[in-house]
C-alpha cells in the first residue's frame, strides 16, 4: 500500500505545478489579449483621426506660406519681364 501511496504523492507532486502553471500562463495570455485589443483598438482610432486632417497642421501652415511666396516670385518675375521687354522695345535690342 505504500507503493501506492507513493505514486498518488508522485503525481500529485508533479500535477499541481502543472495545474497553476497552466493557470497562470492562460491568465497572462488572456489579461495580454484584452490589453492588446484595447491598444490596437486606440491604434486604430488615431490612424483614423489622422487620415481624416487634410495635412498636418504645422505642415498645413508651411505649405501656405510656401504657396504665398511661389505667388510673390511669380509676380516678381512677371513684372521682371514686363520691365525687360520695355527695356529691349525702347532700345530696339533683339532680346530673347
């Protein structure tokens, strides 16, 4: 009966870290599955608020101000040219 007793101790011995074992490793899987969704899940929401902006506000800002001056050198340049063709039409150079 000893021998029997021995092997119940045994198993026992060996299933019960197994047991909490398994208990833990769903328990961490579990609690990191809820965490997971809830960061893609705020992943998502501002990937969404980002596509939805038309630029980025500091970039939307500096591309205006770029605009603004390629519209000032245009202007420069076709008074420039205005100047230049009166220049050449009063001095009756052939300017090209």
């Amino acid at each position: 009966m000893t021998g029997a007793r021995e092997q119940t101790l045994k198993v026992a011995l060996w299933l019960v870290p197994m047991v909490f074992a398994a208990g833990g490793f769903w328990a961490l899987t579990h609690s990191n599955t809820e965490a997971l969704s809830e960061d893609v899940a705020h992943a998502r929401a501002a990937i969404e608020a980002h596509e939805d902006l038309r630029a980025h506000p500091v970039t939307e800002q500096r591309l205006e101000t770029i605009v603004t001056e390629q519209r000032a050198v245009r202007s420069e340049q076709a008074r420039q040219g205005e100047n230049i063709a009166a220049i050449c039409q009063a001095t009756g150079a052939s300017c090209r």
